[in-house]
C-alpha cells in the first residue's frame, strides 16, 4: 500500500528558502550544463569518483569502492540497473545556473513511489578545495516523499551542492536529514583535485588499507 505525505512539504521549503535568501550573487553570465570527460576522476576527502561515460544529461560513475551509478542533471543520483522516471525537462530547465532559478522535479521509482524535489539556485561564493579557491555557483535541493509504501523509512533531505563552472565540478556539497530515519544528520564533503587515472589508482592502493567510508553515492 502507498502512503501519501501531506503537512510536511511547506515546514520544508520555508527551510529551503531561508536558508537561501542570503547575500545577492552576481555572475560574468549563466554557467551552461556541461558533461564530463570521461576518464575524468574527481577526488574528494572519502571518495573518489571515477566518470565512465556520459550520455546527454546522465553520467555514469564508479566509486572508489567500486559502486557504479548515474547523475542525471549533475543533481540527481540513479540506479543504472534501475532508473527512475524522472521529469527531466523540469530538471533541465534549471539549466543554465543562474541565482534565484527555481525547478521543481518529479521521480517515480519501480515500485511506484514518488519524490519530489524542490531546486533552488542560491548564490555565488568562494570555495576552498585541495586546488585553491575557486567561485561556485551553490544549488540547494529539498526532496520530499509523496507516495510511498513505508511512511516510516521515508525520508526528506536537502543536498546542497557548490558547483564551479569553471572546473565543470561539485566542489563541495552536504547533505542534511530533515525527516524520516537519521532527521539532524549532516555529511558533507570537498574536493581535493582532479585526477588522472594513473594517479587515482595509486591514490585507490592508499584507501584499500583505510577503513571503509560511510558515505552513501550522491550524498553529498
């Protein structure tokens, strides 16, 4: 049986927009949607992502711990064994980046449940990352539950993402668990560089001795 959810989505995007009605931003002009290389790595503090092939707006990846998945849009994570519907005109029109852009998108799983996600492009700031400062575009996305079999493991997070166009990379993002299982918790990470493979396979030998990270893909 599929539960719908309600009271839950206005609480969630006043969150979303007092925490993104800060300073005004300006930009030289919109950042276009640009896909990566693949062979591209980009390293974080506890991942590494390698990109295997780009498709329009999906990307598909391998991590470090040898989980393969796709970012659809640069801000949605898919399974490539299965994918999600997903409104992807809605996510597009996102694109490109500009403060104060505004996309609501819709994803239905397999199973039949349903997601929401609200985007909102913030502002721009400076970002410290293992290769200097760098200017990023920040994207906040709050995503809700409105049909699911399991009110009790559904879940309502906002990622927040800071994206340089400039390195056509997600230098830092967080992700904050607003409801459902783990509400108050946060992870983030950032980018150390950007890496070629010979590089990242010695990098890869390091993390085999380190305990394993307990991260999820696409979290943050």
């Amino acid at each position: 049986m599929l539960s719908g959810f309600a009271g839950l989505r206005g609480s969630i995007v006043t969150l979303l927009m007092a925490t993104v009605s800060c300073a005004p931003a300006s930009l030289e002009g919109p950042a276009e949607y640009q896909s990566p290389e693949p062979g591209t790595v980009y390293r974080y503090r506890d991942v590494a992502n390698v990109i295997l092939e780009s498709d329009g707006i999906r990307t598909r990846f391998r991590d470090n711990q040898g989980r393969v998945a796709e970012r659809v849009g640069l801000f949605l994570t898919d399974d490539p064994e299965d994918r999600m519907q997903i409104d992807t005109v809605a996510l597009m029109s996102l694109w490109p980046l500009v403060p104060e852009k505004e996309a609501v998108v819709e994803t239905k799983r397999a199973n039949g449940e349903v997601f929401e996600t609200e985007f909102r492009v913030s502002r721009v700031e400076p970002v410290e990352t293992g290769m200097g400062m760098v200017d990023a575009i920040i994207v906040q996305g709050v995503t809700t539950p409105k049909l699911v079999r399991d009110p009790e493991t559904a879940r309502s997070i906002m990622n927040s993402w800071w994206y340089s166009p400039d390195l056509n990379a997600v230098v830092r993002f967080r992700t904050t668990f607003l409801a459902g299982p783990g509400q108050g918790t946060v992870v983030g990470d950032r980018l150390v560089e950007i890496m070629d493979e010979e590089s990242y396979r010695e990098w890869l030998k390091e993390q085999r001795t380190m305990p394993d990270s307990n991260m999820v893909i696409g979290d943050e």
